[in-house]
C-alpha cells in the first residue's frame, strides 16, 4: 500500500525538515495542528515560519520511496493555528 511522504518546510532557514508517513493529507494536517499545540516548539511560536509540503510517496511493500517533483504544498501551519 502506498503512504505519502510529507515535510514540514522551513522558511527562514530555506530547508526541508525530516520527512514522516502518513496515509492522506488530512492526517499529516492533523499531525501539524498537534506539534501547533506544544507551547514550547518553534511551530507553536513561529507558525508562519513553516508550510507543510507533501514530498512523494512511500510504498511499504517494496520499501521503495517516489519522490514529488516539485513537492505539494498542503497548508500554511499559521492557517492551522487560527482553527
């Protein structure tokens, strides 16, 4: 089955952060308005620092990653953070 690839991206430092799994792009929000809750976190913080991309695919059968050229954006964590 194939999970996609998401990264959150950084835009001060110009970089991507380390990706994660996740099945569908509401869950990988939803996974954004988790860290939005930690206080002490930069997303927390900074969220119009951060956009949340998705990256490519992941294929648990035959461990094989596919990237998304360019990457997909998803959602400003600052849109996130007013809900």
């Amino acid at each position: 089955m194939d999970k996609n690839l998401y990264s959150i991206y950084d835009k001060k430092s110009g970089t991507y952060m380390q990706p994660f799994v996740e099945l569908t792009d509401g869950t990988a929000t939803r996974q954004c308005m988790d860290l939005l809750k930690n206080l002490n976190t930069p997303f927390n913080k900074f969220p119009e620092d951060f956009t949340l991309m998705r990256i490519g695919s992941w294929d648990e059968l035959k461990g094989e990653p596919t990237a998304e050229i360019p990457p997909e954006f998803i959602v400003e964590l600052e849109n996130l953070k007013q809900e």
